[in-house]
C-alpha cells in the first residue's frame, strides 16, 4: 500500500497580540514572571490558571492599565509597550469585558453599544444594529439595562465591546458573575459571536471546562508563569507534570520506584525512560482511563497491551452523579483509586472487581508533581 504524505498547509501568520518575558513585581515578588504568548487573529487563547497565579495582572498590563516591570507587547508587530514605548490603553485598540461589565444605566441599549463608535449617525445606527442582531436583542434597542435580564445585559456588554471592532478582546472571568444554567449557553453564543466577528481574544478563567469549551489554544498557568500551552486536546491529555494534570480532573496517583528503566506496580511493568535506577515516579491518570471488570472465581482478565495487568481492588463506595458514576476502591497494599464510569453502575461496598488502567492514557512523572524530566 502507497501512502501519499499529506502535510498541512500553515501560512505564516503574524500574531495579533505577541506578549514577550512580561514581568511584574509587587513588593519584590514577581506576580507575573517572564510570560511569553501570542494570540493569533479570530483565535480564542484562554489564559487559565488558579485564584492568584496573575491572570488578571497580565489581562491588565496588555489592556495598559497596569505597567510591566520587563519585557514587551506588540499589537500587530507595533511595539506598544516596552523598550521606552508606552501607548495608553484607549490607543491600544483592545476591547475589554470583565466580570462587571457595568453597562451605563441612563443610556438606552442602542446607545450602550453606539458609545464607543465613530462614524456618521447611519453608520453608527447600522453597526449597532448588526451587533443587536448577532447577539439576538434587536428588539431591545431602546430599552433601558435596568429591564433586561443579567444574561441579556452580559450580551449587550459584549456588543457594546465588540463595536468598535477591537483588534483584540480581552475578557476577565466574563461569565462568573451569571448563574450557572445560564452559563453554558452564554458561553457558546459569546463563542458563536466572537467566531463570526472574526475577533482575537484572550479570556482569562480559572475553570477548565470554560477554558476547553472556549478556547482554540489553552496557556495554562501557574505561580506567574505559563507552564504549558496547547489546544484543549493536548493540554488534556498530555499534561506537562501531575499538577497539570490534576488541574483539569480528579487523578489517580500510583506510586513506583525505577529499576532498568521500568517501574513495576500492581498494573504490571511502565516504561520510565531516562529515570536513574532507584528514582521514584508517580504513574498518573484519570478516573475516566480506569478499567474495571469482573471477578472470576478470585481471576481477573488476561493481561493486554491496552490495559496491562489487572489487579484486585475493593469496592469502598459507588455513587450516581449524574452523566457518571464513581466508584472508589481499595487496593491489596491500601492505597485507594477513583473511577469513573458512564450511568449508573453501583457495585456493593466490600465487592471485589478487577482494574486496569488504559496504557494510552496514563503519565509516568517524577515523585513529587515536579516537571517531568526528560
Ligand atoms: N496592585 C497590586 N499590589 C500588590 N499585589 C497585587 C496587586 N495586584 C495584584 N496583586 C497580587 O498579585 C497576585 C496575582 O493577582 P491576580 O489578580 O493577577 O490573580 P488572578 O490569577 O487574576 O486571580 P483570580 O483568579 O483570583 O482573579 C495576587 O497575589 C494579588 O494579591
Ligand atoms: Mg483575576
């Protein structure tokens, strides 16, 4: 059989935005430490990471509101900040949405969304129109925030934002201020706007479901730094160290020691390469990569090279959560496992079952959650 190599054309796009070892201290310490990242035109790059990891401080420093102690930012190759350069931040061409995204409550619906516009009273009108439009509230024009909805006004703010065709959105947690049924669909019609305005974005969120939903590349970030970026799939399922990992799931934490480049559990051999012998490494994975079967008169299944050895594990609880249900297990030498497994299945506390673990889906890191070596 002839294989005809077929390799993806990528023209050389310039980014929109291009942030280079942004730093930034506060009382000596740095809250945002030599970030790099770029957001590429009518792309959604979520910037994500826990409660104080510097998010915001970054979101702010592009948006211009807040200095840099080092390093530059560019909008469209045109340095704008850094080296001696400083463009105030209404000169940046960046459209802003945070969590309070306060509309001006004595002005109509129209006139919140023609506030940033230029242009004559015809194009004004046309370009609130189509905005009212693709956000679904034309009919609203002349109302008052006051008689909308939290999620209606959350619409407007992003009309209003988008209006003046920014070359870049920053948004701040945009969607945390709205109750959780609302959300999801308010995520997905923001998205739908965004992508049919052709906007480049950079959204900063703590959820990693928001984060997958939204976002075509993810900067994962941590302690001011950004210490892994990827599409959704890839930060997923090929995270740089345990916390990464851990960040986006629960995760199982199976512990082994180094001898020839192989670890041996209870799941039988994994390839640990480039670990001195002796060195300790955690296998880690997802409650969803689990297997589980049956007991066969004290047997398990045949080891395969999907799933590896099957070993003995206690039921200690099962609950329904839904979509799922987990099951929590005790193993032979005590250490405890959580799966996951599609709609209801509740086996009784003290059953034994049979686990694996899925070999495609499962990270071999050093003890520790530190960086993995390589
Ligand atoms: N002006 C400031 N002066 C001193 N410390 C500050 C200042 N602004 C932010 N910080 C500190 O910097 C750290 C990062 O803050 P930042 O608001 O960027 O975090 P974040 O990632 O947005 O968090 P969250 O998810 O909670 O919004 C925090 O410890 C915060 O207290
Ligand atoms: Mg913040």
């Amino acid at each position: 059989m002839v294989f005809i190599g077929y390799k993806r054309l990528t023209l050389t796009e310039a980014p929109r935005l291009e942030i280079t070892n942004i730093t930034r201290r506060f009382g000596g310490r740095p809250v945002v430490d030599d970030v790099s990242l770029a957001v590429m035109p009518g792309q959604v790059t979520c910037l994500l990471g826990p409660s104080g990891c510097g998010k915001s401080t970054t979101l702010r420093i592009i948006a211009g509101v807040e200095r840099a102690d080092e390093g530059e930012i560019r909008m469209d190759g045109k340095l704008i900040a850094g080296g001696g350069v400083l463009v105030p931040p209404e000169a940046r061409g960046t459209g802003l949405m945070f969590q309070d995204f306060a509309l001006f409550p004595h002005l109509s619906v129209g006139d919140n969304v023609a506030f940033g516009l230029s242009g004559t009273r015809t194009e004004k009108r046309l370009r609130v129109r189509e905005l009212l439009e693709k956000v679904g509230l034309h009919r609203y024009v002349d109302n008052f925030p006051h008689e909308l909805s939290g999620g209606e006004q959350q619409r407007v703010a992003l009309a209003r934002a988008l209006a003046p065709r920014p070359k870049i959105m920053l948004m701040d947690e945009p969607f945390s201020g709205l109750d959780n049924r609302l959300r999801d669909g308010i995520r997905d019609e923001t998205l739908a706007v965004l992508k049919d305005e052709g906007t480049a974005v950079l959204l900063v969120t703590h959820e990693p479901e928001e984060a997958m939903r939204m976002a075509d590349e993810i900067a994962l970030m941590r302690r001011g730094r950004i210490v892994q970026r990827g599409a959704p799939y890839n930060i997923y399922n090929a995270p740089v160290d345990r916390e990464a990992a851990a960040f986006f799931s629960d995760v199982n934490v199976i512990k082994g020691v180094v001898k020839g480049a192989l670890t041996h559990t209870a799941f039988g051999q994994f390839l640990a390469p480039g670990y001195p012998d002796g060195a300790e490494v955690e296998i880690v994975i997802r409650p969803q990569h689990l297997r589980i079967d049956f007991d066969r008169g004290g047997q398990g299944p045949a080891p395969t090279p999907d799933h590896g050895v099957w070993a003995p594990a206690t039921v200690a609880r099962a609950r329904f959560v839904g979509t799922e249900s987990i099951v929590d297990f005790v193993m032979e030498d005590a250490s405890t496992l959580k799966a996951t497994v599609p709609n209801v299945f509740l086996p009784k506390p003290g059953t034994t079952l049979w686990v694996a673990i899925r070999r495609d889906r499962c990270f071999v890191f050093p003890a520790g959650g530190k960086s993995a070596q390589r």
